[in-house]
C-alpha cells in the first residue's frame, strides 16, 4: 500500500472540526512525516503501516498541549479512522491525498483507536 504523500485532513473533535495536512515521505526506507496545522508543524513518531492501516504520535501545542495517536486506514487516496489524545473522547478524521480525484466522505466509518 502505497501511503506516501500530502493529505488534507479534516478531523471532527469536541471542539469543532480541525484541518490539518500530512505529508508522509520515506527517508532511508524509513517512512517519516510532518503536520502542519493551527499555525505550526510538527514531526509524527513512530510512523507505521501494516496493510491499510497507518498509525503515527504527534505532539502539539495549539490550541492545546496534546500528545496525539492516529489510527487512520487508507483507502486509495481517502483515509478514515480516529485520533485520540489520552483519556480525551477519540475523534473521527478523515482525509484526501492531493492532487487525487477522491473526496473524504463525511460519513467514513471510523478506525480503530487514536484526536486531534
């Protein structure tokens, strides 16, 4: 599963919807990443794919200090699945890889563990 690209992330929290980008590449054979999102990016940790589905941790700031665990499965270039953030409810996120044709539909069903 080919998983490497820019991803326009939407992910539905408590709070209202956030939008985000990811951009996974590999370096050294090693898949890596950023996100860039409420005015700043920040480098994903322990990024893995096993088949679909792809999960990664992220730190960030704004609007809160959270630490993050996403759990996404790709589809092609959609992806669905959650995002959570310690004992904080999960949230949905959904997403489209650009310069694809596909648009995230806004009732996915969700992964498996992991907000945003």
């Amino acid at each position: 599963m080919v998983v490497e690209g820019t991803w326009d992330l939407s992910v539905s929290t408590p709070v209202g919807r956030i939008k985000a980008v990811v951009i996974l590449h590999r370096v050294d054979g090693v898949l890596t990443g950023t996100a860039e999102g409420a005015g700043q990016e920040v480098p994903l940790r322990e990024v893995t794919v096993d088949g679909d589905r792809v999960t990664w941790k992220q730190a960030v700031t704004r609007p809160l200090r959270l630490n993050l665990v996403f759990d996404v499965t790709v589809d092609g270039d959609a992806l669905h699945g959650v995002s959570g953030a310690g004992r904080l409810p999960s949230s949905r996120v959904t997403g489209v890889r650009r310069g694809a044709s596909v648009s995230p539909a806004a009732d996915a069903p969700a992964g498996t563990a992991g907000s945003a």
